[in-house]
C-alpha cells in the first residue's frame, strides 16, 4: 500500500444515481454501519462509494452480507461478489464465496444507492472460522492515490434491438462490455 492510513476506509458522497454525479464530501468511515449517513443532507437520490482495503485474519473462504436501503454492490479482490442495484427494503442478501489470504491487503470497494426515504447500508464478513460480524476498524485501510474505482472491473450484459417498420421484429442480439478503461465493446449477431 502507498501511503496508507490504518482503522478506516474512505467514503465519498455523490449526488444522482448510480455513483455518476458530483462528489460532494469525501470523510472516512470505522465501520459500514451506516443509518441515514447524509453528511451533505441529499436526503434522496445520493449515491455513496466506499474504496479502501481489507485485512483477513484467516486463510479461507469468506462471504460477505449486505443490508442496503436501497440499492448495494460490493467489489473484493476487484471481484464483484454482491449485485443488489435493484431497489429493496433492507433485506439482507449473501455474497458469492471468495477466497482470502490472511495478512494480505485486498481492494474493497462498495456502491450504494439511497433513492427514496431512510438510508441504510450495512456490511459484515464470516468465514469458516469467523463467525459472521462487522468488519473492525483494525482490519481497514485507504490508499491517498486510490480515488476511483480500481481498475480491471468489467460489467457486461445482453441487449436485443426491435424494429417497428414491420412489426416488432428482433434486428439484433448480444452482447455489452464495459471494461475497466471504460472501453463499450458489442459483441452482436445479425437476426434479420
């Protein structure tokens, strides 16, 4: 890690949807236990990241649990491990498995969405021998130079195209890719 700082991780506050707006407030955190966490009182329709490093104890499997009013998704290793970007009610929902070295620094990185109403936003850990908690301060830390999303995310997803001209009939097919450059490629297959 350059330049390091221990016991927290660093959180900005963006305006809009999507973590695409204006960063209003940058702060750090001790813990993602966050209630109505509005610095900047975007009551609404505000998007906070969380960015930052992660200290396993163990050397094991570990899953991470997220609780989000309304939207989360959560990044470890620059793996996406939870996807929850559609709105829900505080539910908690469970990461895929992801495997951990103790003693190791691994890239954290969390996007949240509060669209409407209370903000909350909760993340805890287990593994096989940790039994499921919050995070400690003791096993965080942020980066100065780490002030975006790490690089090497990719998101991908299908697209169909319709024409209208003579009936609703499907043009083409594929695939969407944005990778961590920010590079859209189309993958696509010609149907008509």
């Amino acid at each position: 890690l350059n330049n390091y700082n221990t016991g927290s991780l660093l959180i900005r506050q963006i305006t809009g949807p999507d973590v695409g707006g204006r960063v209003v407030n940058v702060d750090i955190i001790t813990d993602i236990n966050l209630v109505n966490y509005d610095p900047r009182e975007l009551n609404t329709n505000y998007s906070l990241d969380i960015i930052g490093y992660i200290l396993p104890q163990y050397t094991e499997t570990y899953r991470f649990y997220g609780i989000a009013n309304d939207r989360v998704r959560i990044w470890v290793g620059n793996q996406l491990i939870l996807n929850v970007w559609d709105t829900n009610d505080g539910l908690e929902y469970t990461s895929a498995d992801i495997s951990l070295t103790a003693g190791l620094w691994t890239p954290i990185y969390v996007q949240f969405q509060n669209i409407t109403g209370t903000s909350s936003l909760q993340i805890r850990w287990q593994s096989t021998t940790l039994v499921k908690s919050f995070i400690p301060s003791s096993a965080m830390a942020w980066d100065n130079s780490f002030t975006r999303i790490p690089r090497g995310l990719s998101s991908s997803d299908s697209f169909t195209l319709y024409s209208t001209a003579n009936g609703l009939k499907t043009v083409r097919s594929g695939l969407l890719t944005i990778d961590g450059t920010g590079t859209l490629t189309m993958s696509s297959t010609n149907n008509s």
